[in-house]
C-alpha cells in the first residue's frame, strides 16, 4: 500500500546542513511533526501516546536513512503535506486497539432492535455504520451476529459500512484475514461457522467467510472531513472508541453530525465509558452508551 509503511518515502536525499538545528531525535527535533498533526491533520495526543509516536517514527525514519524528524519535516511533508509521509503519521499516531464482539451487549441491542426490519427489508436495506472500524473486527462481528439471528441474509437485506482515518488498517480489514490472537475471544461455534483456517503456508490465519464478507462495504474516511461520502438515513451508527481522538469541542461538532446521518428512531452507540460532553437535542439517551433519534 502506496506510502503506508514509509515504503514510498525517499531515503537517499541528500542530508540538508545547518548549525541550527536541533538535537537529532530529541523533543525539540519532534516538535515540528506535534504540531503537524495538530494543525493539518487534526490530531492532538496525550503525552503518553505522543512518546509512542515518536519511537515508532524514529524506528520508521531511520530505517529509511533519515537522520532526524526535521529532516523528515524538511524533505517530505512540507514538500508534499498531504502524500505518504502524513499517511505515515496517520497511521502510526491512530491507536487502532479492537476485537471481536468488543462490548458484546451493543451487538445484541443491535440484532433485537433491527431485526425485524432487516428480516422485512426489500428494495432498500437496513443500513448500519461502523465509523472508526479499525481492522474490521467491529462490522465483522456485527456480520456475524445478524446473520446468526437472520436467516438468508444478503447484501440487499443490510448494508454494513465501515469507515476508518487510517489507509493502512482499512487495507486489512477489507483482506478480512486475521491470526491466531486476533480471533481468541471468537466463540469456538462462531470460529467455526464464520472463519475459514488457513493452510499449508496460510496455517495460523482466519479469513472471515464470504457471506459475512460480503455485507461489509469499507471505505477510508476522515471523520474530521467536512464531506462524508456515504448514503446516510443510517438505522444504527457505531462510533465507539473513536472520539476520545476528537477535543471536547470536536466531539460536540461530531456526535451533532452523526445524529444527522440517523434516520429518526435510529441508534448511535458510542464506547461505554466514553465522556460525551454535550447531548444534541436530537438525540435521547436511552442506556449509557446508546442513544436515539428523536423525531
Ligand atoms: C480504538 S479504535 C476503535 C475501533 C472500534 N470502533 C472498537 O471500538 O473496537 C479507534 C479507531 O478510530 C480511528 N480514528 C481516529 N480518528 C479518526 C478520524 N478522525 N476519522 C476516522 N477514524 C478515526 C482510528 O484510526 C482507530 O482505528
């Protein structure tokens, strides 16, 4: 994948010279890249996941040959601020942690309210949104269970949208291929109906089957974007574990753009344990982490 993984990043430019530079690797060094993120990408992180970042750019960039972040900064992204060195950033400051049936209550919420009209759907589909879906473990799971409780379920029955800011993880989760850790909390019946086990050389993988595959539609989206390319007159949205990224103010801006998304009587489900600071008027809060269009 174009950029991903610093593959397309140059690594044998020439080395700029100044005496004023800072310390190679150093805070000041990095400083130029925090404020990158805050300003063109949006992203501000807790001073914890910022160290992450900076070790793991380091290890990237230094592979490549570059021998320091202002280098980086110098060379690649104010040369081409949006092309694969800010991809790389993306990619290495999003904290992607997920799992199957992560908060398994939502999913059977899930399955006993919409049921039935997935069950009735003909002409348009149900349609459901993971936004912020990681690897894929969230629609997955969700596939899984409705197809469980559903019997001939098919792409025209429900439509599973899943979007993620990260390239890099949307690339795997459409692969739909995980290891032996991904898939421990996977019921071994669900293991068994809804994984097929690699081979030969494939032994340790876990491809999802293709009917849960297929209700999956993925895309790559910002959710800071001011546009979101999706069909919308959602049933249910899943946005959880998302907007601990967004500040306080850009969450109330985000939760106000979800509702509007929801058809009326639709859900948004949000993390449990995720601080919402202000309710939009067109939602009701029906349990902690789950609340309702109103009309
Ligand atoms: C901790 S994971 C949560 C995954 C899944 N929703 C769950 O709860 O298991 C958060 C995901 O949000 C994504 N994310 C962060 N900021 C985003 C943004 N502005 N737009 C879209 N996705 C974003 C990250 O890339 C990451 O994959």
């Amino acid at each position: 994948m174009p950029g991903s993984d610093g593959r397309n990043l140059p690594n044998d430019l020439p080395q700029p010279v100044s005496g004023n530079e800072p310390e190679p690797w150093s805070v000041e060094d990095f400083a130029p890249i925090v404020a990158f993120l805050r300003q063109k990408i949006g992203i501000t992180l807790e001073s914890h996941r910022m160290g992450l970042l900076q070790a793991r750019l380091r290890a990237r960039l230094q592979q490549r040959g570059f021998t320091s972040f202002t280098r980086f900064v110098d060379r690649v992204l104010r040369v081409d601020p949006t092309g694969p060195g800010m991809q790389l950033l993306v990619d290495l400051s999003t904290v992607n942690h997920t799992s199957f049936f992560r908060e398994p209550a939502h999913f059977t919420f899930l399955v006993e309210q919409l049921g039935q009209a997935i069950r009735e759907a003909a002409g348009t589909p149900v349609r459901i949104w993971s936004a912020g879906c990681s690897s894929g473990q969230e629609p997955y799971s969700l596939g899984m269970v409705l197809h469980d409780t559903i019997p001939n379920l098919t792409p025209q029955k429900v439509e599973i949208w899943a979007s993620d800011l990260s390239l890099e993880v949307v690339k795997n989760a459409a692969r739909a291929i995980y290891n032996t850790r991904d898939v421990a909390g996977v019921p071994p019946d669900m293991l068994r109906r809804y994984f097929m086990r690699g081979t030969g050389p494939k032994d340790g993988t876990f491809r999802v089957v293709p009917e849960v595959r297929d209700l999956v539609k993925f895309r790559h989206l910002d959710l800071r974007a001011p546009q979101w390319p999706l069909p919308g007159d959602f049933h249910a949205v899943l946005c959880r574990n998302v907007s601990i990224y967004f500040a306080d103010e850009e969450r109330v801006v985000l939760l106000d753009r979800l509702a509007s998304t929801l058809r009326t009587g639709g859900w948004l489900i949000m993390g449990n344990g995720e601080i919402i600071p202000t309710i939009p008027a067109s939602l009701k809060k029906v349990l902690p982490s789950i609340f309702r269009k109103e009309a």
